[in-house]
C-alpha cells in the first residue's frame, strides 16, 4: 500500500489539485499507509472542492480529513469550483510554457504528461473557446472522437493539439463525472430526484440519437453518387433514429442564453416522434420545469462528457443513471431497477440465444438489455436474435423502458398492463425464455379475478401475498423448452400452507432446476437477502430431471460501499460456470473465473462443494418438507485450520477483550465526567 504522501502526488496527478491529508489527532499522517487513489480520470471542473471532497475523497479515506490547497499553498474554501483552483496552477505552468519555445517548436503534443484534467483541456474543445465555424461545432457536438474531433478543428483553422496514445475511457468514471454534475444541479433546484430523473435521462438519450445519427450521415454521405437526395428512408435502412434539424444537439447548443430553452427541447422531442412512431408518447416533456440556467449546464455538461463515447457506452451510462436514480427515488426507484450483475448472473444461466423472451414486470428493462447483450457476445458467426416482450403497471415506467430499449438499439412490444389481471400477449406456453424481479409479497391482490386464468395451473394460494402467483405466471407461459430466471424474497422457499401445495406441484413437474442464494445489500431499495430461481421445462427427460442444483453465493460479492454489494465480472462467470458444469455444457473463463474455476473444479467437472453448491434429488427435497433453501443442502464449509493452539489463541482473545472493556469502562467515566461539567 502506498503512503499518504505518494497518495498525495497520485492525486495531483489525477485531479490536478495539491492536496494535504490531516489527520483527526492532529498528528503527522503523512508516513501512514492508505489504499491507492482509485480514479484515472479528473472529476468535473463544474464541482465545487467540497463536492469533491464528499464524492471521491471522503469515498475512499473516511479517517481523514484533507485540504485543498492553491497556487500558493494555501488552503481554498469549500465553495471554490474546482476549475479555479487548477487555473492557479495552470496559469503558473503557461509562464514556464512560454519561456520554453526551444521545447514547444518540436510540435510534439505535452498533453498526455499533464494531470488529467490538463489532458482534458487539450483533448476537447473548452468552454471558453469560440469557434466562429458552426458547422465546426454540429459536428463536434454529435460525438466525435477525440482524433477526429482535432482534425475537424484543424481543416476549420482552429489549432489542435495533437492526441497521439489517447488513455483509455472509463465509461463509468465518465458516467460518475457527469451524474455528480447533474446532481448537483438538481440540488440547486426546486425538483426532487423522481422530477428531474425522466429529463436528464431523456438528454442522454438525445445525445446518443444524435452521435448514431451523425456517425450514419458521414456514411451515408460519403458513399452517396449525389444523384438522389439523402433523405429519412436511407437512415431508417441503417436502423438509425431519424433526427429532423430542430432536434440535433447541436442546433440546442446554439441556441442563446435568453430563448426559451425548456420549449426548444420538448418541441425536439415532439420532432423526434413525429419521425418516429415507436416513439410516439415515450420521449420526456417536462423540460420548461428546468430553469433556463440548470438545462443550460445540463446541454453543456452532456455534450461534454459524453462527446466522444460510442455505440454501447451510451447504453452503459443511461444504466448507470437509472441505478443512481433508483438510489435517490428510495422504494420508487427499486420498482423500476433491478442491478446489473443480478441481471448478469440471470442471463448467464438460462442463455437466450434466440427466441422469444417476455418479461412480465420490466420496468426499465434491463433484463432485456443484457439478455440482447448476452446474444451479441455469443453469437459466434451464427443468427441470433430476440423477440422482445415486456408488460409493465406504471405508464412512466414503460416509456422509460422504451428509452432504454432505443438506447442499446433494441426494439420490442412493450405494454402498460396490470400483470395480476392483464396478460396481453395470450402467453400461456408462448415464451422461449421468461426473466424478471417481480414485486415481493404483494397483498391485496383480487383472486377471485383470476378465477379461471390458464396462467395460473396450481391455483390460488390462501395466503395474501403475490408470491406463488408470480412465480406461476414464469412457470406457465414457458414453452416445451422454456427456461426461466426470476429474484423471489427468501421466504417463498419455505412458505408453508397452500404455498407449500404449489410448490409440490411445480416440483413433481421437475421444471425447478437451479436455486441461488445471494447475499444481502445487492439491492438498492431491499437490504434483505433474496433468492434466484431458474426453471428449465426442458429439462425433463434428461439426467437431471429428478435433481435441482443448489448454489449458496451469499459469501460470494464485491462490496461497493457499506450498504452495497454487488458481483463483479469474473464472480458472474463463476457462478454461471457452476450452472453450466451441471448441465454437461462447455463453461466461460474470458471474463476471468478460470482461477476459480480451477481452484473449485480442477478435473473440469461439476462435483458439491461444501458451503458452495450441491444437488439434491426431489427424494431429498421431499425430505426436507420440499424446502428450496440452498442452506439446506449445500451444507457449510470445513474451516481451515490456522495451526493455533485453541487454549492459546482463547486466552489471548479473552485479554484483548478485557482490555477493550477497560477501555470503554474508561471513555465511560470521561464522557460521564464531561457531561457533568457541561451541567455545572
């Protein structure tokens, strides 16, 4: 681990900022060992230090304190942007710049020596900087490259500073820096995160329109024989959004200060679903809510940050924002998201190659996103393709999920439809794969409407709670072949009662093939642990028809923050592999589980492992009261011995704890002693 003072250097070089730690004892902090600095790329200029401070220091060294120093050394005030502080350092190096022309008259670009946020200035276009060429503008505006972003700038007589071993983008620092700018905006306004969610991410949409748009036109262009006219049908051939003037990002940009800038963008909007009818209804209005000054910054800071990302970075930063909204929406947010690497692990087992996949509680649709993503990685040369079927409750939910869709390129039927009551794609034995995170433990709900339903071949469970009925609807509108994934709350795997008989009904029709126990903390809105679980109706007449394979992943995560966990690539993979090793099927180390994989199966067969995976024949699950705890039948891990003598090693805890008693005894009697002074 690096020191405080390499740490401060790191930062410098990353933020360009001088920093100082201080430490809370007022000692000397600076030999103390700390982790490394975990950002590559400059946070925002638009950030005040206190920002900063609370969103990326205060992050990764919650013991410390730290000070952010000018030109001069001295410390500057919370409130000071952090454009300002790096102008004192800048403005010190264009002084010593100017008296070095002998190094300057090689040409060759000092761009990539200079903190990040100096690499910045010299790789995009400041805000600061007039270019009197608009056309040079539109085409800088619409997502060029950095190396094609300086050529523009170039041939309009602009100077350029050349961008030889361009850094590697980090699409979520990117995402980060931007949605601590929209955050921050949001909290200088009147709006609350549910209000200001739809028109931020509606922008982000637009500016993926209009890269995709703008990268078609260029084609479309240059190998046009100019005998017809380049018109909406040639970019509807390409699967292209068709985006008339009004609605270019650019033409937003362009416009002043003083014009009706909330108008401009929902009569962009409107233009957008006029051309489009897919569209028609989903794109977002709200935009005169937002001061001229908020949708100002919110113009300049998505052009900015998003100017040169591509293709499906756009889809990972619209996902981005959708989760650190449902993070600020509460419980509302968690109606719409579901995590991406729950997502992930989904799709990694059941593996829809092809098809038809319905998700009957979509929100935002995610699923549908990595399902299509899934297909693309895996396609191998071969046709693959998914026919996307959603239904959602909440209006403004399902044109989010129509945003989203749009975003990664993908198109589907998306209804508005109560799934309780309403099942308006007739899907009963119609669906190659089902995925989705239902709502848990609904009550309430009107039984004597489903009196009837073929979705519904077990019955009605007595009890109030939507569980078994959910779980049903998955079952039921599989095909012959049709798997399945679904979250379920941890209680359904024991419920008893009338729950119970259903449960015994979906197992005697050996559907129910793999059941995942996963930690707590993965979801934003539930701090509960919940349970995955995968049907495969075409897993009957084979070896495992009589058998569910059982995974305990709950010591299995990454652990984000304090509250949040999630999976990172290679735990994914594992996991998926383990699924895959059960079925006899060919398993994927390209996302980095082939240590794991190694390590827990190293002859390349699936065997139980204790406190990680185990099968259990429905004789055993029988045993059991036909519970699909995984507890119940991975068992727990044999603990390593460390080599320490018990006797020993209990002695020397007893002592420290004795010691730590005394401790508090004495902190006890100086905070007693202090409150009785505060008394007089």
């Amino acid at each position: 681990m690096p020191s405080v003072r390499q740490v401060e250097k790191r930062i410098e070089e990353v933020e360009g900022l001088q920093v100082r730690f201080l430490s809370p004892d007022g000692t000397d902090p600076s030999r103390r060992r700390v982790d490394d600095y975990r950002y590559v790329n400059a946070a925002n200029k638009a950030l005040t230090v206190a920002k900063w401070r609370k969103s990326r220091f205060t992050r990764s060294y919650e013991d410390f304190g730290v000070e952010v120093l000018d030109g001069d050394g001295n410390p500057v005030h919370g409130k000071t942007l952090l454009s300002t502080v790096r102008d004192t350092y800048y403005e010190a190096e264009e002084e010593v710049t100017e008296s070095s022309s002998a190094a300057a008259s090689t040409g060759q670009s000092r761009a990539l020596g200079k903190p990040a946020f100096q690499r910045e200035r010299g790789s995009r276009m400041s805000d600061r900087e007039s270019v009197e060429d608009e056309n040079t503008l539109r085409k800088m505006a619409s997502g060029t490259s950095f190396r094609e972003a300086g050529r523009i700038r170039e041939s309009a007589g602009v100077s350029a500073t050349t961008t030889k071993a361009l850094p590697k983008i980090d699409i979520y620092d990117i995402a980060d820096r931007l949605w601590e700018t929209a955050d921050e905006l949001r909290a200088n306004s009147h709006l609350k995160s549910a209000e200001y969610s739809i028109p931020v991410l509606g922008l982000i949409f637009l500016k993926f329109a209009d890269t995709r748009f703008a990268q078609a036109e260029v084609e479309l262009v240059g190998s046009s024989t100019g005998r017809r006219e380049i018109g909406k049908a040639n970019y509807q051939a390409k699967g292209i959004l068709y985006l008339p003037t009004q609605s270019r990002f650019a033409n937003l940009l362009l416009l002043k200060e003083g014009d009706n800038l909330g108008k401009a963008i929902n009569d962009a909007m409107a233009a957008i679903e006029e051309e489009n009818p897919a569209l028609r209804g989903v794109l977002p209005r709200a935009y005169q809510s937002l001061t001229n000054d908020t949708l100002v910054n919110l113009l300049r800071s998505v052009n900015a940050t998003l100017g040169n990302v591509e293709g499906d970075a756009f889809g990972k930063v619209y996902e981005y924002f959708l989760g650190k909204f449902a993070v600020a929406e509460g419980a509302k947010g968690g109606e719409y998201f579901t995590p991406t690497s729950i997502v992930r692990l989904i799709v990694g087992i059941i593996e829809p190659f092809h098809g038809k996949i319905l998700d009957p509680a979509c929100g935002s649709g995610g699923m549908f996103v990595q399902s299509a993503r899934f297909v693309d990685e895996h396609r191998n040369g071969k046709a693959g393709r998914l026919s996307i079927y959603g239904q959602e409750r909440v209006d403004e939910t399902v044109r989010l999920c129509k945003m989203n869709l749009a975003v990664h390129g993908l198109e589907g039927q998306v209804s508005q439809a109560n799934t309780y009551y309403e099942d308006p794609f007739k899907s009963v034995g119609q669906f190659d794969y089902v995925m989705a995170n239902p709502p848990f433990n609904v009550n309430k709900i009107d039984k004597s409407k489903l009196e009837g339903d073929r979705r519904f071949p077990f019955g009605m469970p007595k009890a109030d709670n939507g569980n078994y009925i959910w779980i049903q609807v998955f079952y039921s509108t599989l095909n012959a072949k049709g798997r399945a994934g679904f979250v379920m709350a941890n209680s359904a795997a024991d419920a008893g009662g009338s729950e119970l008989e259903i449960r015994k009904k979906l197992l005697a029709e050996k559907a129910v093939d793999v059941i995942v126990a996963v930690a707590s903390n993965f979801f934003y809105t539930v701090t509960l642990p919940v349970t995955l679980w995968f049907l495969d109706r075409g897993k009957r007449g084979t070896e495992r028809e009589d058998t569910v394979l059982f995974i305990d992943a709950r010591k299995i995560f990454h652990q984000i923050d304090r509250a949040h966990r999630d999976w990172q690539s290679g735990q994914i993979e594992f996991l998926a592999n383990i699924a895959r090793l059960y079925r006899g099927e060919k398993i994927e180390t390209a996302e980095g589980s082939k240590e794991l994989m190694s390590a827990s199966f190293p002859d390349g067969i699936y065997r139980d492992i204790a406190g990680l995976c185990g099968t259990a024949t429905l004789t055993e699950v029988e045993r059991q009261g036909w519970s699909l705890n995984p507890g119940r039948y991975v068992g727990v891990a044999e603990a390593q011995d460390d080599g320490a003598d018990f006797r020993v090693r209990l002695r020397e805890l007893n002592e420290e704890l004795e010691q730590l008693n005394a401790e508090a005894a004495g902190l006890q009697e100086r905070i007693a002693a202090n409150v009785a002074e505060l008394l007089g």
